[in-house]
C-alpha cells in the first residue's frame, strides 16, 4: 500500500480502471475527509454528510469508467459529491414543507442552533457554530463556491470545472460569498452583544 | 474609486491579483473610508477563520460500512442487458441516457414521417365538389334570401366545373357582358 502513495489520483484511477481493487482503497483514503467536510458545510448534517460520502464512493467504485482522463480526478469526484448533496438538499426542502405546514408558529421560531452562549461569545471570535450557521444562510452558488475556495482550498481553475460556470462567475461568487458571510458573522455578533 | 468598486475587488485585493494601479486605488479609498476599511478586514478575518476551521473526520465504522455496501453491489445478480453494458459508454453517453436519446430521436422520426402530407393523388384538390355557390349575373346585388324574389340570380353548383369556370372565364370581358344582358332580357 505505501507505494501507492507515489501516484497521483490520475495514476490511481487509471490502475483501478484496468482493475486493481488497491487503488481504490488509496483513493478512499485521500478523498473521504475532504469529502466529508466539503458536504458536512454544505448540507449541515454530519450523519447525512457521511451517507453521502458513502453514496460518491461506492459511484466511484461502480461507475469508475465513466471517469475520462480529459480533468482531474478531485474535479470529478468533487462534482459528483456536489451533485448528491444538491439532491439531499432538494428531498430535505421537501420534506421541510410538509413537517412546517404541520407545525404551529411557536415551533417555527425555535431554533437551537441560532442560539449563542456567554461563553462562545466571550471567546471573542467566531464559534464553529456561527459559521456553520453563516455558511447555512447563504444561498446554495454561493455556498459551494465558498466552501470548496475557502475550506476545501481548490484553485479558481478547479471550482470552475467542477461547478460548471467560467472562472469570472466563480470569482464574483466566492468574493460575493464572503462578504456576506461577513455580514452575516458581524450581525451574529450585535445580536449576542446585546443579549449579554 | 467608490465604496462599490472596492467591495468588488476585496478578494482580488487579498489575493493579490490586482495591478498595481488598482491596489493604489484601494488603499487610498480604504484609508479615507471607515466602512470599507472594516469590510476589507471582516473580509480577511473570515478568511483565515475558515481557513483554520476545525476539520471533521469519517467515522470508525466508515471504511466497514462501504465494504459492506460494495459487497452487496458486487453479490448482486445482475441481468444479461444490462451486464452487456456495464462500465461501457454507448455514443459517449451513460446507456441509460443514449438509450433515451435514440428512442426520442426515433420517435421523433416517425412522428415527421407520419405528418408529412401524403400528395398521392393531387387532382383532387381542385376537383371535390363542396357547396352551391350563388351566382350574380346582371346588376342585381345580392340579398339574405336571393332565390326567393330575385329573378336575375341563378344557382349554380359547383359540381358543373365547366359551367362555373366558363362563367369566370367569360366574366371580364365586355361581349360576353352584352350578351348576357340581351339572353336576361329575352327571358322576360
């Protein structure tokens, strides 16, 4: 297994196309914590981030010929995660509507998450929480533009592919992503400066 | 350059992609502008927090779960079409949908075939008697009931093709005209 680390993803997939079950493994084991933490922001759920990990890898296993050599691995792998997240994403809004339309207003406005502690504001920075919740405020083109700039930290170039838009859109997107996160974390703030 | 502009370029600023006539620009605004100067450092905070935010990882039971999942996509008895297929591209496409797009464009096909107009016997375009058609002959003009109490109208039908076409042919010219005129007259 170590000398596998002496191939790119390219070479990988490449030798798990002509059959060799150990390049898939490598392959697992580079690309299941970035994926999890690319669809964990987007979606917010660990549990669901994790099926939906699951669900890009064994697609990985079962469709590995569909991969062509023409962009990179992690675009395409990133590609494929994206779009199942976007499928959660729309059952969920589904199922959303028909819980809320069952619930009474006071259910409505609970919202734990929204919530800051003493404590986490004490802290004086932005808690893992509020930027959770900042990133789940934005709208879907913005999120994933964000996240996979900003956390995942792919080039502009990369983005691109995998999204599908020109690289001016993606720059606009990720710059217009980040000052509303900023907008939003900076109006988090005034509101636990005031409850405190 | 107005605070837009500088809100426009706060990523290109920061990473440093701007000329360096721009980056004047910018610093000369931001160093006037309170505002923009606390988005533009709103805006690099956020940057390295998300940079540096905490990573999750999979859980333990990640890799035994996927195992499992493969192991039943392998176990699985697969059909003889769709074995033919497998990891195989048809047109470049998935099978799925090349299958989809040949029958759409064979649909397509025989739905042009079978509205294209069938001109097999083209005669019969001019030839199919419909209605009776009044004729006016004279100077009379018609009314709602010409046949009751008008002796100048006759009705002709259609189905005389010969007598119909000569009376149009004949219609324009003069002699004819006259000559009409003289037959209505002997009749009365």
């Amino acid at each position: 297994m170590t000398d596998k680390h002496q191939y790119n993803d390219e070479e990988l997939i490449y030798r798990f196309q002509q059959g060799d079950e150990v390049a898939y493994i490598e392959l697992v084991n580079r690309y299941r914590n970035r994926l999890i933490n690319f669809v964990y922001r987007y979606i917010g759920d660990r549990n669901d981030a994790e099926d939906i990990v699951q669900d890009t890898l064994v697609k990985l296993y079962t469709h590995k010929h569909f991969y062509r050599n023409i962009a990179k691995f992690s675009t395409w792998i990133y590609t494929i995660a994206s779009n199942l997240a976007k499928t959660e994403l729309r059952k969920r809004k589904r199922r959303k509507v028909t819980v809320l339309s069952k619930m009474g207003g006071e259910d409505r406005e609970f919202d734990p998450a929204s919530e800051i502690t003493a404590d986490e504001f004490a802290e004086g920075r932005h808690t893992e929480r509020e930027i959770q919740n900042a990133i789940q405020s934005l709208p879907l083109h913005f999120r994933t533009a964000v996240i996979l700039r900003d956390i995942q930290e792919l080039s502009y170039e990369e983005i691109s592919n995998i999204l599908d838009v020109p690289l001016g859109t993606v720059k606009s997107r990720i710059n217009r992503a980040r000052l509303q996160l900023q907008e939003e974390l900076k109006h988090v703030k005034q509101k636990g400066r005031k409850r405190i | 350059m107005n605070c837009y502009e500088v809100r426009d370029i706060i990523s290109a600023y920061i990473e440093k992609e701007l000329s360096i006539q721009s980056i004047k620009q910018f610093d000369e605004h931001i160093n006037n502008c309170k505002n923009c100067d606390g988005t533009y450092l709103g805006v690099s905070s956020l940057i390295t927090t998300l940079h540096s935010s905490p990573r999750i990882t999979v859980s333990d039971r990640f890799n035994s779960m996927l195992q499992e999942r493969i192991n039943n996509i392998s176990t699985r008895t697969i059909n003889p079409i769709s074995r033919l297929f497998r990891d195989k591209l048809v047109f470049g496409f998935e099978p799925k949908y090349a299958f989809v797009s040949i029958t759409a464009v064979v649909a397509i096909i025989f739905l042009m075939v079978g509205l294209l107009p069938t001109n097999e016997n083209p005669s019969l375009e001019t030839s199919i008697p419909t209605e009776i058609t009044p004729v006016f002959t004279g100077s009379s003009f018609p009314d709602d009931n010409p046949g009751m109490h008008n002796p100048d109208v006759n009705l002709v039908s259609e189905t005389d093709r010969d007598s119909v076409k000569t009376h149009e042919n004949k219609k324009g010219t003069v002699s004819d005209f006259e000559g009409r005129i003289k037959l209505v007259k002997d009749r009365r």
